[in-house]
C-alpha cells in the first residue's frame, strides 16, 4: 500500500513539474507582446507602447527567465523597477499583463464561482442519475425503460455546449424561462438570489452529464437486483420498491462512487463552456478573457493551477479507488 | 488499473474505454485466436456480420455517408447553385447586418449575417473541416496510440516506464486550457511572417488544430493497448511462438495486432464523435479554425447575435454538427455491440 | 430508438421551415437608429476661465440611490498617475480632482477651472506656467491638500517604470524631464515644479506647451500627498478630492464608491454629487449586460452599460425603450493609412476610387448608432471641425473600380501592388482585409496582405520600415484633448515619422511650417485655422482615406437621469447622473 501511494505522489509531482515546464516553454516561444494589452490602437503612441515594452524587462536570457519563474513558484519573488521593490507570494506565478495584480490572487477570486457550479451540478447529476437509471432499471424491458435509455442516448451524443447554448438562447434569453444566469455573492445579495442565479446551470450541466450515471446505474442495478439476496428479499414480501432503492441501490453505488471522482476532476478544469455561455466570472471565462486580452502570466498561471487541480483530484480518487479495489495496488 | 477518460466538460467521450466496458474488453480477448480463416469466423468477422444485420448500424452510416457526400461534393453543389463561400453581397445586408433577404432562388439558404456570403456554399463547406479533421486526428492518434501501447506493452522495462510516464503526462493535462494556450502560440511560431493570405493562415491553423487533437488523443489507446498487450504477452502462443524463434515484429503483427483490432476498432468508433465534438468547441470558442475557412463552430458562435431575427442561420449548424455526432455515436455503439453482444442493452 | 430519431429530425425541418419565413432584416422590429445631430456646428468659446462653483441644477434631479455601471472592456488601472484611457479617465472625474477640468455645456466641452483658481498664466518667455490654487480643499478623511501635494503627483508621474501606462507630455516638455526618473528612483528634488506658497504651483518647461491647460484635465494632476503614497497599492485606496470616494476596489472586477463627505459643492464648478454611491462591474459579456440595463427590473433600472450597443440589442430599441438609448460623440477618427513614401500621390487617389465604403462599414459592424461616415481628419466632436468634402473621401459610397482602374492605366500604374499587415486571428480584421483585397483586385491593383497573430501585429504595423505600404499604425487618432493641437503636429509633421506616430508617413517642411505657425496662434485663434488645414492636407496630400468617427450609443435604465455624452472621452459624463424616482 505505501509503495503504491508513494509511486502514484512521485508520478503526480513529476507531472506537475513537467507541465510548469511545458508552460513556460510555450509562454517563452509565444508571439508575446505584453504592451499590446494595454496599449490600443488609436491612442499609443508608439513611444508609449516601446516604454511599456521594456518595463516588463523580457529581455534576459531563457535560462535565467525560468529559474525566476520556477524559483517564484516555490520560494516567492521580488520584482524590482523604477526604484520600487514588490514582493510575491510563493507560489508566485506572476502579474497580469492586464491589470498588473498578482496572478494567483485573480484565480483564486475567481475559483469559488466554478467549484460551486461544479458541486452543484454534481450533486444534480447524480440524484437524477442514480433516480432515474433505478426507474429504468425497475420497468426493465419495458416501453418506459426503453424511452429512457434512448432520451439519454440522443442527450449524451449531441455535444454538450450544443445543448447549454440552445437552453440558454431560447430558455433564458428569449422566453426567460430559466431565472437569470449570473454570480450573485451570498452577502450582499442574499441566498436567494445566489441560488437562482445558478440555477440554470446547475440544472444543465446536471442533467446533462446524468445521462452516463443513470445509464451505468441502471447498468449495476439490472445485476444486483437479479442477485439471490434481493431475491430472497422479495419472496419475504418486501415492496418492490423498498427491494430496489433499499437493497438494489447499495451494492450498486459504489463504483458509481469512484467515477464521480473522477468526473468532478475532469469537470472543473472543463467548465469553461458552461462559464463562456452562461457568462459565470469563474476560472473558465478567465482563461478565455485572458486569450482575448493576449495575457500570457494568466494562461499560463490557469493551464498550472488547472493542472495541479487535475492531478490532485486523479491522486485522491486512484487512492480512494485502491482502498476499494486490492487489485489495482498490485498492478 | 485505473482507466483515464477524456473529458470534455461533462461529456464522457472515452477514447480509452469506460469502466462498465472494462468487463466486456477481457472477456474479448479470453479466446486467443490463430491468424488464418480456416479455424472459423474470426471475431472481427462475426462482429461485421452482426452489424451488417443492424437497422440501427446502417441507417446512422447512411446519415453519415449523407454528410460525407455534402463535404465532398461541396464545390459540385455550389457550383450548382451558383455561389462560392467567400464573396460578399454586404448589399443584401442591412446596416445592422441582418440579410435582407430569406432563402431563395438565388441563395438556398439565404445569406450570412454582416458579409451576406451565401449561406449554403458556408454550409456545405463547413462540413469539410469538421469530417477531415475527425477522420485524420482520429486515424493518426489510434495509428500512434497502437504503435506506442504496443512498444510499451510488449518491450516493458524503461521504455515501458518511459512511455507509461508520458500517457500519465498527457492525460494529466488539462485538456482545454492547454489547446487555448497552445493553439494561437503553435500557429505562431509554425506560421510566422511568411503566413501570406488569409488562405494560407487558416491553412496552418488547420493543421496545428488536428496536431493538438492527436496531442491529447493517443493516450488513452495507448494505454488500453499496453494493458491489452501485457495480458496477452504471458499467454501460450506468444511464449511459444517466441520459443520457435519468431521474429519480434512478426509476433506484433501476426500474433498479437488481430486480437486488438476489437479494442482498436471500438476506440476508432468512440474517437470519431469525440473529435468532430472537440473541433467544433474549439472553433466555436475561437481557438480552432478562423477566417476565411467556413466551419460550423464559427457559424455557431457567430449566430448567437443574430439568432432572434434570423434563426436558420443558428440552426444549419447546430443540425449539421448535432446529426453527425448522433449518427457517429450510435454507429459506435453498433459497433460495440457487435464485438461484445454482453453489453447490448 | 428510430422513432425518437425520426421525430427529432422532423422537428428540425419545422424549425428550419417556420424560420425561413420572413426574411431576418424584417423580423427586426427595429430599423435604424435616430441620426443625432453630431456636427460640430457653431464653435463656442473653448474655455471659461471664470467659472465658479456650484455646479447649476439639474432640472428635476434627485438626491440618492445608486447607480450600476456596467462593461465588458476592463480599465487596466485606477491609479492616477497611471491612467491616460477614455473609461478610467472618465470615472476617475468622480473621485479625483485635477487642476481644470471640462464642463459639457450644450454637448461641447468648456475648460474651466478645478482645483486650480485659474487656467494658468504663463510667463513672457512661455516656459514657466503658474497656477493659483483653490485654498481650503480637504481630502475624504478631512486633511488639507498642500501645494506640495500637487508637486508630488507630477514627480511621481516621472517614476515611467513603475507607471508606465500613463501619459506622456510630461516627459517631452517639463524641464529636466531626461534625467529626473521620479521620487522613488531619484529622489524629492526636481526642478520642473516649484511651489512658493503654499497656494501656488509653477511649473517650468524645457520647450513651450500652449495646451498645458489642457493638460490639467488629466487624473495625474490630482494631488497626492507623499506620506500616503503606496506606489502600487495607491490605487486600492486612494486619496479623493472628488464628490466620491473609494469604499472597495477588486482589480479587473469591481469598483465601490460612495459619497465623500469633505467635498465642497460651492468649491466645484462641474459636478454633482446626486447619488449616494456607485458600483462598477467589469468583465460581464456586453451584450448580456446591455439586456438587463434595457429591461430594467429592479436595480437594473438605475444602470448604464457604457460599450456601443451591440447589433443584437438594436432592434430592441423600439417605443418606449427608444428613450434608454443615449447617443453623443467620440473624440476618434478611423482612417485607412497610405504609406506616402512609396505610394504616389496619382495611386493614392486612385485607392481612394477604388475602395467600397459600404462594405467595409458593414463587415466592420458599423451603423448609423455607432459610427459616422468620416470626411475629414478633425472628429465633429473637437473644436476646429468643418463640415467640407473632397471628392472620393467622403467614407460613403460602394466605389468605382473602373474609374480607378482608369486614373491607374492613367498614371501608368496599372498592376501596383499594395500590402499590409493583418491581425490573422481576428476575424473582423480577417473579413475586411478579403473585402479590400476583392475590390482593390478590381481596381487593376495587386495586393499582398500579410497575416500576423493579433498579439503580434503591433510590432510590425509600428514600424515604419516594414515592408509594406499601406495601414501602418496608428489606424485612426482619439483627441487627448479638443484640440487640434492634439492631432496635427503629432501625426503630419515630418517628426512624427521619427515618433511612429504618423498618419500618411508625410515629411514636407512647408507643411511642418503651417503647422508650427497655428500651434504659436493663442489657443482661441486656433480652431478655425486647424479646419482649414484639415481640408488642405486631404486635398493636397492625400495621405489617408478617413473611415468612420467614432460614435457613443449606449444603454441606460429607465431611471437614470442626467445623462448627456462627454465628447472629450465618447462617455457619459459620470458626474451629472441622478436617480430618477
């Protein structure tokens, strides 16, 4: 167990490390032109911008650049000009170019706006997951089991920013239907607000990615109600209902389990369709800002943080997963 | 062993292999199979066999051999209309940029908001980069996927370890803010200032695109190979035909590569949506392909403005790029249920 | 299965039939936007040197309430001594005070005294500038301002490292500019200001600049006092002398100010202080944004969104919603640059035939709400500009490729070729180069326009060795202040070139010599002088195609009153708004 735990923490370090790597090498070959994101096109002069060039000093050797970087990560760093003297927290992963505030303040403002979307979508497509995939699997080979599998079906084929996109054109915007999407922090706006302004996309994302619980669900659900302990359970008189949410349900949540892991991993680096369409100032829509604005610290501090998000999460659901499965410690 | 999955934003898109498959996979290859016809129906021929009496199957590979000949015949059927994608008729567009005219005998489908450019030639046309794409990054990535897991499986030591590292490396990465980041820093280094015209940028995003695709999509074939390839290694007729002296990339290609055409073939067929779904998210996110390149993601994304008034314009799209990945996707659950029917539903 | 499939399918043809009635231009229940009057008209006196305060009434405005603003653009700073863009520019005007400032009176804008006492009187010699200054002033948390503190602000704007946005006139004009580096690099003595009294500020210059006065109006003449400054956390909590002052500051995001209880109305000529607090929100998709503040429930009603209302909303402005949009002028000119150097002036003429107006207006998302057809260099919104018109510089029009063609077989030019830089990853810079090449192909020219990332395409197009002819930068000029002081002798001089700041890459002594004898003019004979030489230098030189002004056409909430358009910036004027009840 401990061999297994300490080789899985080296491989996710390593991982981060390599991706700090991979990210400054890009940043360093990218077209980078950090005046031009404060610098417009009809009010620079073309002194003004040159000035705004050198203050942000690029001009030192790659080598030396990095060892700044990296060593801003883990130690903190100082950046010095014009006489004044700033001090960065480590981990530093730099200023905007935009704002000139610290990188890693803006992500983290910006982080509770997508965990939240994500728990709460996650909450929502498990119930309704786990829900209707022991419906279906009830009324299997039924008309109504068959209608469900192929609602999810045709659901889970067309691709998700296909599905947010038109609830939110016709639903929202168009017939307002769906409450407002927006972030409305709890303080000053109470939790009503907050909770409606989430809402249509929790119920989107939610429903949306339940297709696959409640297909797998119905799935390990359709086996374990034909195992002889249900069995027995139902020959005892118990309701057919009790048989299928009481007994059914336990033996067949717990791979269910491991793959919300995983998909909460997946889904909160991969909110940023939810956030652009939506409009959620959430990591997401900072990254595609970011891309808009030309702001390189901030790709690169984001493509960091997401990738130690994702490897951190993966790390706690394969030892999760280990505990639940010897077989995959001795692999 | 845990399986990685591609993720993209809540669609489960496996180019590896879900859990609930993971039984169905090893049943598979429990039977080891000789290379020659003569002992029966090789799996792959049974399973095309299955298929071929699947209504299902042959009405999705209608659907998208109807979309292959709208790609493909696309100059034919412009030229029938009488339009090419790239003039403008910004006089059939009012100020604000509404066309000013439906569909009609001249336009069949109408024109573009703001370039009034002919909205059937930028429909037709836009279903080519989205198939090419698909179809190559898909190829290419289960071509390097293949030849990767199967080195790593079959030679083992360091350069098992090393490519193993490098699967975690890649499925560890955060799949969309790496392509964002990537894809504008890539086009500009490979194209430069030599990038001429808008033809020839677009061309070079292009193929940066389809790069970074197969970047994030060989893993997890890799990996499922490399599994596959390990149970198999230990088996009888490999020990044996090692024993004999047959020479190592005889016993990749004859002994071991026909029984992974199930998991090669399944993970084609999973691939295929996945990418055609992926390239149009980019797109529509303005990462992947631009001007003058027609594509539905970039119709999409630019309909969200003029939908209210000029709905057709969001929906040729959205049907075209929703019916391709339906049809695709139940194709590939066909072919799943052909190689396996444990898992037909 | 297949019956799910099948229904799905007919229920996309439904949707596509119902849609393909009606064409979409005429599901737009809105056409066009009412064309305000934005020519410049009459010229009325720049300045009023005698304006004191009270600001005069608003008719029918109201003390409280808050006010929303709204915007996708982001302001990258809100340190004074760092902001030089229109939107910082125009909230600053809030909260911090400077030494003269604009009253928009009747839509135009008058340069009145702020904290200073007057507009500057300037020595014999012209190099030495003394204002009197406002006496008893306070601060938000009731301390006094000095003259000192004055003096400090503009040393601290020499600190070019550490507030490198900022503007820049200092830096060519004040003595001693190239080896003064600011208070933090080199120290508290500087020659350039002096302050004798404690209710004077001199300040003494190496060459004369007529447009100081001007100059005042910028957010780094507010005073600062030295004890207080944090460099560059100043700007989380700054110190105001402004109607409003700072509650909280989250960069990028959001900006809170509420009432400052020390400013003194009787003291401010200019602004009003009706509503009781103000929340700036950044960042939020425009056109979202531009939906709330037009269907005004609840707060929204008390909102503006200052981007251009977007194409998508317009055809919501019908009835009563007709009165949410606010429309005035912008301080810019768009142009299509001629590189003069390699072009001559036959080809140039010839372009100027060729190019289709319209359709670059439409693939550049213009309308009659949001820009204006541009016939001269000047903008209607700045003092100077008349009304002329050279032919084929109009900025209307579909062009006439044979008649260029003709003037190019004319000039013996037939196959010129014409290149340009273009931003590849953008898309409407994308379209409108496809749309130029199309009809200067027409036009018997050859083009060759060259892609480069959008992150890039600053470098190439500012430097004027490049390889190509046509659309250097800067693609158009916004007024720093309205004057044509601001526009001629830094984009047409022969130096401009020298500065990568030219429009038309002109270097013609004889026009470097018109131009320095209207900048001696005192600034009230300029106006007149500069419309003239507007028409002059398009008709003589033709160094570029004028595009499109600037126009302001934004969204507010049925509640808010007191808006007017502040031409100096193509904003609202901020300070004027009220709460309507």
């Amino acid at each position: 167990m401990f061999t297994y735990l300490t080789r899985r923490v080296v491989s996710a370090i390593s991982v981060v490390i390599a991706t700090i790597i991979a990210s400054f090498a890009l940043f360093f070959i990218a077209p980078s032109d950090p005046a031009s994101a404060i610098c417009g096109d009809t009010r620079c002069s073309q002194q003004r911008y040159e000035d705004i060039r050198k203050s942000l000093n690029l001009d030192r050797p790659v080598t030396q650049q990095f060892a700044d970087y990296a060593g801003g990560i883990v130690f903190g760093r100082d950046y010095t000009d014009g006489g004044v003297t700033q001090h960065c927290e480590a981990p530093c992963l730099g200023y905007s170019f935009k704002t000139g505030q610290p990188v890693l303040q803006q992500i983290e403002a910006r982080l509770p706006v997508t965990l939240t979307v994500v728990f709460g979508a996650s909450v929502i497509f498990f119930c309704v997951g786990v829900t209707v995939g022991s419906m279906a699997a009830r009324r299997r080979g039924t008309a109504g089991d068959r209608a469900l599998v192929g609602a999810t079906l045709v659901m889970s084929s067309i691709p998700y920013y296909l599905v947010a996109l038109l609830v939110f054109l016709y639903l929202v915007i168009l017939f307002p239907v769906l409450p407002r999407p927006g972030y409305f922090p709890i303080g000053e706006n109470g939790p009503v607000k907050w909770f409606l302004g989430f809402l249509a996309p929790w119920l989107v994302l939610g429903i949306y990615n339940s297709t696959s619980y409640t297909r797998y669900s119905r799935g390990s659900m359709v086996e374990a109600l034909s195992e002889d302990y249900v069995r027995t359970a139902r020959s005892k008189g118990i309701s057919e209902r009790r048989v299928t949410y009481v007994h059914g349900l336990r033996s067949s949540i717990t791979p269910v389990v491991t793959i919300y892991g995983l998909d909460i991993a997946a889904l909160i680096v991969g909110s940023l369709f939810t956030e652009r369409i939506f409009d959620l100032p959430g990591i997401g829509n900072l990254v595609l800002q970011s891309f808009a604005n030309s702001d390189l610290p901030m790709i690169m501090g984001t493509v960091i943080v997401g990738a130690v998000v994702l490897v951190v999460m993966n790390l706690l659901v394969d030892i999760v997963y280990s505990f639940l499965d010897p077989r995959v410690r001795l692999s | 062993m845990s399986s990685r999955l591609f993720h993209m934003d809540g669609v489960r898109m496996s180019l590896g292999v879900d859990p609930q498959d993971q039984v169905s996979s090893e049943a598979l290859v429990a039977v080891p199979v000789a290379s020659t016809k003569e002992h029966g129906k090789s799996p792959s021929r049974i399973a095309f066999d299955r298929l071929r009496k699947d209504r299902m199957a042959i009405i999705c590979a209608c659907v998208v051999l109807f979309f292959v000949l709208v790609a493909v015949l696309a100059p034919l059927l412009c030229a029938l209309e009488g339009q090419n994608y790239s003039d403008f008729h910004t006089e059939l567009v009012d100020e604000f940029g509404f066309p000013t005219i439906g569909p009609n005998a001249d336009h069949w489908f109408g024109v573009e908001p703001k370039t009034g450019r002919d909205l059937f030639a930028q429909w037709t046309y836009g279903a080519r980069p989205s198939l090419v794409i698909a179809f190559v990054a898909a190829i290419t990535s289960s071509v390097v996927g293949v030849v990767l897991g199967l080195t790593a499986g079959f030679l083992s030591g360091w350069v098992d370890r090393v490519i193993s590292w490098v699967i975690d490396f890649v499925l560890s990465l955060p799949y969309l803010l790496v392509a964002i980041a990537a894809v504008p820093i890539v086009v500009g280094v490979a194209g430069g200032v030599n990038a001429l015209s808008p033809q020839d940028n677009a061309n070079i995003r292009f193929f940066v695109l389809i790069g970074v695709l197969v970047f994030f999509g060989w893993a997890s074939l890799a990996r499922l190979i490399r599994g596959e390839v390990i149970s198999l290694r230990e088996r009888e007729f490999v020990a044996a035909a090692k024993v004999i002296g047959v020479p190592t990339r005889r016993v990749l290609f004859k002994e071991l590569l026909p029984n992974l055409v199930a998991p090669i073939v399944i993970s084609l067929s999973l691939a295929l949506p996945a990418y055609i779904v992926a390239e149009a998210g980019l797109t529509f996110l303005g990462v992947g392909l631009i001007e003058p390149t027609p594509s539905w993601g970039q119709m999409i994304a630019k309909a969200t403005t003029y939908y209210q008034a000029d709905p057709l314009y969001l929906w040729l799209p959205v049907v075209g790029v929703s019916a391709l990945t339906l049809a695709l996707s139940w194709l590939g659950d066909s072919v799943r249920d052909a190689f396996d029917p444990k898992t037909r539903r | 299965m297949i019956r799910l499939k099948g229904t799905a399918l007919i229920a996309a043809v439904a949707v596509i039939g119902l849609a393909a009635c009606g064409t979409p231009s005429g599901n737009n229940k809105q056409a066009g936007g009412s064309s305000s009057d934005t020519i410049g008209g009459a010229q009325q006196k720049a300045t009023d040197e005698s304006a004191k305060g009270p600001a005069k009434d608003i008719d029918g405005a109201k003390k409280g309430g808050t006010m929303t603003v709204y915007a996708e653009s982001t302001p990258s700073t809100f340190d004074p001594t760092n902001i030089y863009y229109t939107d910082g520019n125009q909230i600053a005007k809030l909260a911090f005070r400077t030494l003269t400032q604009f009253d928009i009176r009747n839509g135009k804008p008058v340069l009145v005294p702020d904290l200073a006492e007057d507009l500057g009187k300037v020595s014999a010699d012209k190099l030495t500038w003394t204002f009197k200054l406002k006496k008893g002033i306070k601060y938000q948390d009731g301390t006094p301002v000095k003259a000192e503190d004055f003096a400090y602000a503009i040393k601290r704007s020499f600190a070019h490292d550490v507030f490198d946005a900022g503007p820049t006139y200092q830096l060519s004009y004040f003595k001693d500019a190239d080896t003064y580096k600011g208070p933090y690099a080199s120290g508290d003595t500087y020659s350039g200001v002096e302050t004798p009294d404690d209710s004077t500020l001199v300040i003494h210059l190496k060459t004369p600049f007529p447009d100081l006065p001007y100059y005042g109006t910028f957010p780094m003449f507010t005073p600062i006092p030295k004890a207080k400054d944090t460099k560059q956390k100043y700007e989380q909590n700054p110190m105001t002398t402004g109607p409003y002052m700072w509650q909280s500051y989250n960069p990028g995001a959001e900006l809170k100010l509420v009432k400052n209880p020390n400013w003194d109305a009787s003291t401010d000529p200019v602004r009003h202080q009706y509503v009781d607090g103000w929340d700036f929100k950044w960042g939020g998709d425009a056109i979202k944004s531009q939906q709330q503040v037009l269907a005004s429930q609840g707060p929204d009603a008390a909102a503006v969104e200052y981007d251009n209302v977007d194409s998508s909303v317009v055809p919501q402005l019908t009835g009563d919603k007709k009165a949410q949009l606010l429309q005035g002028d912008s301080p810019c000119t768009i142009v299509e640059q001629m590189d003069s150097r390699k072009i001559p002036l036959e080809v140039r003429k010839a372009i100027a035939l060729a190019y289709n107006w319209d359709e670059m207006n439409k693939v550049s998302g213009n309308n009659s709400l949001t820009s204006a057809p541009a016939s001269s260099i000047l903008p209607p919104a700045v003092p100077g500009y008349t009304k002329f018109s050279v032919a084929g510089l109009t900025g209307t029009g579909q062009g006439d490729p044979a008649a260029a063609k003709a003037a190019l077989q004319k000039a013996g030019k037939l196959g010129f070729q014409l290149s340009w830089y273009y931003s590849n990853d953008s898309q409407t810079s994308s379209q409108l180069t496809q749309a130029r090449t199309k009809f200067l192909e027409a036009a018997g020219f050859k083009v060759k326009a060259i892609g480069v990332p959008k992150a890039q395409i600053r470098k190439y197009t500012g430097n004027y060795d490049s390889p190509v002819n046509m659309l250097f930068s800067p693609r158009g000029w916004c007024s720093d202040w309205p004057s044509g002081s601001s526009w001629f002798p830094v984009l047409f001089k022969t130096q401009s070139v020298k500065d990568g700041n030219s429009i038309g890459e002109l270097m013609d002594p004889a026009l470097d010599k018109k131009i320095d004898d209207i900048s001696a003019l005192p600034l009230d004979q300029q106006a007149g002088k500069w419309g003239a030489l507007d028409q002059d230098i398009l008709q003589t030189y033709v160094p570029a195609l004028p595009f499109y002004y600037d126009k302001m056409a934004i969204v507010i909430g049925n509640k808010v009153g007191g808006a007017v358009g502040d031409p100096t910036q193509g904003l609202p004027v901020f300070t004027q708004m009220f709460v309507k009840s």
